[in-house]
C-alpha cells in the first residue's frame, strides 16, 4: 500500500464577487511509496499548495479523492498521521520554542512525561536545544521553520507534509533544513514536499512532480526526470594524458562504465514549461 493516492484530482475557486471561477488543479494524479521523499516543483499559482491542503484535509476536491495510507484525507485517524509545515506558518511570537512544541503537542493528544521527552528529543533533532528557552520573536526565519519542523514531527506521523521549508531562509538555515529530511528519510518516513529551490529537490527527493497550470506534465523517479538517453557519460579513474588522447581508440583498465548523461532538475522543469507553452499557442 502506498502512503499517498492521489486520483483525477480537480479543485476549483469562484473568482471575484462569485464570478469566474478558476482551475487550481485539473485531473491530478500521484502515488507516493511509503518511505519515499516526494518532491512537487512548479511555478507559483502552479497549485501545488491546493494539492498539499487537499491532501491534509484542509480542502474538499471538487472531484477525485486523496487517500493516506489507505484512509480519505479527511478521516479523523489522519491527524495522528500526518505532520504539516505551511508556507507561511504563524506562531505566538510571546512562546518560547520549548512552549511552542509543547502547545502542539498537547493539540496532538501528548501529556505529562511523553510530551516532556518528546519536546525535548524534537528541538535537539532540528538544532533548536540551545534556543529552547527564547521566545520566538527573536528568532530568525531559518529558526522559525525548524521549530516548524519541531510541531510538525511532534506526534510521530508517518506522513510529513512541507509546504517550500526553505523558502526566505538563508543558505545556512537551508542546508539544516535539508539535513533534517535527509535524516528522516533514513528513518524511513515518508516526505511530501514543494520547493522552488529545484537544486535542494534534487538532492533530497527520490521522485518529483512538475506541476504547471494545475496539470502535473511529468511525474517519475528522480532517473527517470533527469536522464539524457541522447548522450552517454564515460567515467575514467586516475586517466593519464595519454590515455585521453587515446580514448577513441582504448581505455584499458581505467574504464568504469557508462551510463545516460543527467540533465539538471532545473532545464528539466524549464523544457517541460516550455513544452508545454508551444502545446497552448498551437
């Protein structure tokens, strides 16, 4: 069973005073294994929060269904199972990040010693030990979301839901941040997240999505996206000079193989935008 079934998914909104309704997301369809970090890139206004919110029960598709871990999106059981970062997540900036976890925490059903532990064992895990203790108006956007991170994982779900972790943060916070998932996907959870950031996609999802207009125009695994089956990459260890003038001819012990060339995740998601562009003005 996978951690996440999305079928034929449409969501639309009215548009001004209740008129002109817009398509957010049309007809999408993913899966995502459990243990799997999914990356969900595409430009903004692409609909790639719709789906996240649809996803977490906080929006009703207009067709289709989101299901996690063989329940609907919506049933009462997902709650323990899902942990969920928004983009732009507000917190009382008069808590201090120990407090902070802890009021989610006891959201989340947690009490007496467990939720103790487990404020603890959350702020060391996202690099916020030392900061327990302030209040969050001092802290910056890279703080901000890893005691986001801190809630999101406080109940122990099996699905964490990240709505672009990284955006506004400052290279450093980035890199912690990305840590952090890449430890969680060594723990095996399963990691559902969007980004603008395609270099940080590729570095830690093992599939991606591109979503554009609502539709998503290509969805695999991160070889699938990225291969270049037009040209070959050889790989040499230790070449002499010689040998690279020779290398037409013999490469000898010094030949590792070859293998498809990789685009980069970024003119992947360039082409498929512009493919996709030429499709409309056709």
């Amino acid at each position: 069973m996978d951690a996440v079934e999305i079928q034929n998914l449409h969501k639309s909104f009215l548009g001004h005073w209740g008129k002109g309704g817009v398509y957010a997301v049309k007809g999408v369809s993913l899966s995502i294994r459990q243990g799997a970090v999914y990356g969900l890139i595409g430009p903004n206004g692409s609909g790639k929060s719709t789906i996240m919110k649809a996803l977490v029960g906080l929006l009703s598709p207009d067709e289709g269904s989101c299901r996690v871990f063989g329940q609907p999106a919506t049933a009462a059981s997902n709650r323990s199972e899902i942990g969920f970062l928004p983009e732009n997540p507000y917190f009382y900036k008069f808590l201090t990040g120990a407090e902070t976890v802890r009021f989610y925490g006891r959201l989340c059903g947690l009490h007496g010693k467990e939720l103790s532990a487990r404020v603890e064992e959350m702020l060391a895990l996202v690099g916020l030990d030392d900061a327990a203790n302030r209040r969050l108006g001092g802290y910056s956007k890279g703080m901000l979301q890893r005691v986001g991170l801190a809630q999101a994982l406080v109940q122990r779900p099996r699905l964490l839901v990240l709505d672009e972790p990284t955006a506004g943060v400052d290279p450093i916070g980035s890199r912690a941040i990305r840590d952090i998932i890449l430890n969680l996907k060594e723990q095996g959870m399963t990691v559902f997240l969007c980004s603008h950031l395609l270099e940080q996609v590729q570095e830690v999802c093992d599939n991606v999505g591109i979503l554009y207009q609502g539709c998503l125009i290509a969805d695999g695994t991160m070889e699938e996206i990225t291969s270049d089956r037009s040209h070959t990459e050889v790989s040499l260890r230790n070449p002499s000079p010689e040998l690279l003038e020779q290398i037409r001819v013999l490469a000898g012990d010094a030949w590792q193989g070859a293998a498809p060339a990789r685009n980069s995740l970024e003119s992947v998601f360039l082409r498929g935008i512009q493919a996709k562009l030429r499709e409309q003005q056709r």
